[in-house]
C-alpha cells in the first residue's frame, strides 16, 4: 500500500506563520511537521510515499528531495501551476501514483494512530476514515461512527479506494460530499481512534503543541 501527505494547501489561518513557509515545513520540536509524518510512516512499513504541493511547493520539494534521507521513495504530485485543487482533486490528480488501496493523511496533523499498510477495505467499501472526538473548535463533528447517530470529527486519516475517484473529473473539488455520497450508499466505514491527536490550524495550537513536545522531548532525553 502506498501513503498520500496532503501538503498543498494555503494554510491561510497559520499567517503570519506561513507567509514565506508552507505550513508543511512548520516546525514542532524542531522538526517540520512533514517529517514528523515521513517517519511515522516509515516506521508503520510504507515506503512509497505521494506528497501533493502547490503554495510555496518548490520549499517542500527541495526540502524533501527523493526522501532517500528518510529511507523512503518520496513523489511530488505537483498542483503549483493549477492552484491547490483541494483534497479531492489532489488525490484524483496523484491517482497514478497511487496502489489501488491507500492511505491519505492531512499534513496539519499530529498525531499517534497508528497506520496500518495491511488494511483492507471490505468488498463493498470505497473508504475508511478515522475519527476522533470532538474538540472545542468542532464541537458539532464532521462523520457518524459506524451504528451510532453521534457525529465525530474527521481526524485526516482514511483508507481509500481507487474506484472512489476513477471516474471523477479532474479539478479542483472537496472531499466531504463525495464520502456524504459513499455514506448514503453504504460504502463508507468508521473507527473512532481514542489516543493522541491535534489539528494544527492556528499559530496558538501550533505553539501549544510545540511546547508538548519539547517538554517531552526534554524528558526522555534525561531518562
């Protein structure tokens, strides 16, 4: 199975923070957020990885290179000329890139769910998404869990079929209405992860989240 980093958005609500540096390259604990990502997935087997870019996307191509510096085979699905084409059109752009079943995972993420490279989405479904609880800036939820009324919040994360975009134009389109579709049509599933997770979609969760981690990162270098 192949992984897909979403890393080509504006990331208009990090300003000041992104008006010379994709949100990407942001740094928490002295690592960009990307890199945190690179070696999550390394670590759960995958070492095909599609990275999509577009604003500021020559930073994160240069910065990446090949990915060889991280053990992985990085490709660049290039939306510069284009414009972000948001999140379904970036995977319908990077679909030859991609293995029949895959993992997508926002890039403004942080979290410890654990990928799974083995996962296999059942006959009928089209995708699996990973939510979270609610935090205070979505108190209302994004996706019903499985059997449930309640809504959750979309963590990001999901496992996806290439038969879910095949026969998608190309262009720039959201993802949400086409799993609202994959709900109705019973070919969607859920699974609620219960352990670390942030959106980091402001400077002040950024910065919060920042000070975790070094603080940890303090810790376990006296340990």
């Amino acid at each position: 199975m192949r992984a897909m980093i979403l890393a080509a958005g504006l990331g208009s609500r990090m300003r000041p923070l992104t008006n010379n540096t994709p949100k990407p390259l942001l740094k928490i604990g002295g690592k960009p957020l990307i890199v945190w990502h690179i070696e999550r997935l390394k670590e759960a087997g995958f070492r095909e990885i599609i990275v999509n870019v577009a604003y500021l996307g020559h930073q994160i191509i240069d910065y990446l290179g090949d990915g060889s510096k991280w053990g992985v085979n990085i490709v660049i699905s290039d939306e510069q000329e284009e414009g972000a084409l948001e999140t379904a059109g970036g995977i319908i752009k990077a679909l030859p890139y991609l293995s029949e079943t895959f993992l997508v995972v926002n890039g403004d993420v942080w979290t410890d769910y654990r990928y799974d490279k083995s996962f296999k989405l059942s006959l009928d479904n089209m995708a699996h998404l990973v939510l979270v609880e609610n935090p205070e800036h979505n108190l209302s939820g994004d996706f019903p869990l499985s059997k449930t009324d309640k809504r959750y919040t979309f963590s990001g994360i999901g496992y996806y079929s290439k038969k879910l975009f095949e026969r998608l134009d190309y262009g720039k389109q959201p993802l949400a209405p086409i799993l609202f579709e994959a709900i109705k049509s019973s070919k969607l599933t859920t699974e609620l992860h219960r352990g670390i997770w942030y959106d980091i979609g402001t400077p002040e969760r950024l910065n919060s989240l920042d000070t975790i981690v070094k603080k940890t990162l303090l810790h376990h270098n006296f340990m």
